[in-house]
C-alpha cells in the first residue's frame, strides 16, 4: 500500500526548474514534519529540504537559495520547488512524513534527471 505518492519529476536541462508534489490522502492523522530526501545512483540517501507544522524550514547546504519547500493547504501535502537546476541534483527525490508517535511514512520516488 503506497501512503505517500510524489510526482512532477522528469528530465531537464541544467539551469531549468521543477516542482515536485507530494500527497498522502489515505492518512488519517497529520504529520509534524514533512521533508524532501535524494538519492543518487552509488550514494546514501540525504535530507534536501524538511518543513516543521510551523512552516519553519531547513535546507542541505547544496541546494540553500535554489529550492523552497513549502506546504499545501490539503493535509500531509507538501512540494519542493527546484530553480537552478544542476547535474549533480540528478537523483530519486523521495517524501517522507514523520509523526511523534506514527513513525516515519515514504513515498516511492520520482525520478529528477538533469542533463542537455
């Protein structure tokens, strides 16, 4: 069963821009935070932007100034929009939820490639 589902993923050409969406309708409850995570081919998974239930934000240092995470006004809705775009974004952007007392929920990916 898939909890959380992303989209708006594809190919660009370096300096372009995407917006990738994240939706998790089948919860019942809302998560504290809700973040963005990528994954290279050969490389660990690492956090690129997460968002608090207090809109605060935080950032990996390669992306501050070239992508705003935010919130939708639906529950467990989340995007990241992505401005600048370079090769070395290229990854697997992955959402996660994370409750207090739920845990941590994933999304499957949304593949983000970067080339001319």
């Amino acid at each position: 069963q898939v909890l959380l589902v992303e989209s708006g993923g594809g190919l660009v050409q370096p300096g372009g821009s995407l917006r990738l969406s994240c939706g998790a309708p089948t919860i019942g409850f809302t998560f504290s935070t809700m973040a963005w995570y990528r994954q290279a081919p050969g490389k660990d998974r690492e956090l690129v932007a997460d968002i608090s239930s207090g809109d605060s934000t935080n950032y990996a240092d390669s992306v501050k100034g070239r992508f705003t995470i935010s919130r939708g006004n639906a529950k467990n809705t989340v995007y990241l929009q992505m401005n600048s775009l370079k090769p070395e974004d290229t990854a697997v952007y992955h959402c996660n939820g994370r409750h207090t007392f739920f845990g941590n929920y994933w999304g499957q990916g949304t593949q983000v490639t970067v080339s001319s």
